[in-house]
C-alpha cells in the first residue's frame, strides 16, 4: 500500500469516526465546545479565585477522572482562560 493510499484509508477513517463520535454526542445530549466560556461554572470561579486545588478536586467529583486527568484539564482550562 502507497502512503497516497493510506492517507487516504485513515481519511476515510477519521470521518467515519468523526460521524460517530456526533451521533453519540446527540444521543447523550452532550455539547462539545473549545471555548473556555462554557466551561463549568464552578470551575472557572475556582481558578479565577486562585484555587487550583479546590479546582482539581472538583473536577475529579464531576468527571470521575484520576488525579493526573483533573490537572491536566485544569491546567489547560487555567490556560485557555488567559489566568
């Protein structure tokens, strides 16, 4: 197979997951945005009053995520923020 093919054949790929990535997120009701302003409310009062901490323990409560998850997600909320 010629890179031109598998180029092609992981286009193909990444679209049909794309699809079904939007039919899951339509079924649960969830809404994707990279916009900082739709992050949870709570959360960014948190980083904005400087309470990292707080902040990450509030994310794992919300997401059920490890402790390395949370920080990093706050971390690049922190970021996408300007903070």
């Amino acid at each position: 197979m010629s890179s031109e093919e598998e180029i092609t054949r992981l286009r193909i790929r990444v679209a049909e997951l794309e699809e079904r990535v939007e039919f899951l997120y339509k079924k649960f009701g969830v809404e994707y945005s990279d916009n900082p302003q739709h992050a949870n409310a709570k959360l960014v009062e948190l980083i904005k009053k400087r309470n990292k901490i707080e902040a990450i323990k509030v994310y794992r409560e919300l997401y059920n995520t490890g402790l390395a998850e949370a920080k990093n997600a706050i971390d690049d909320l922190e970021a996408r923020l300007g903070l």
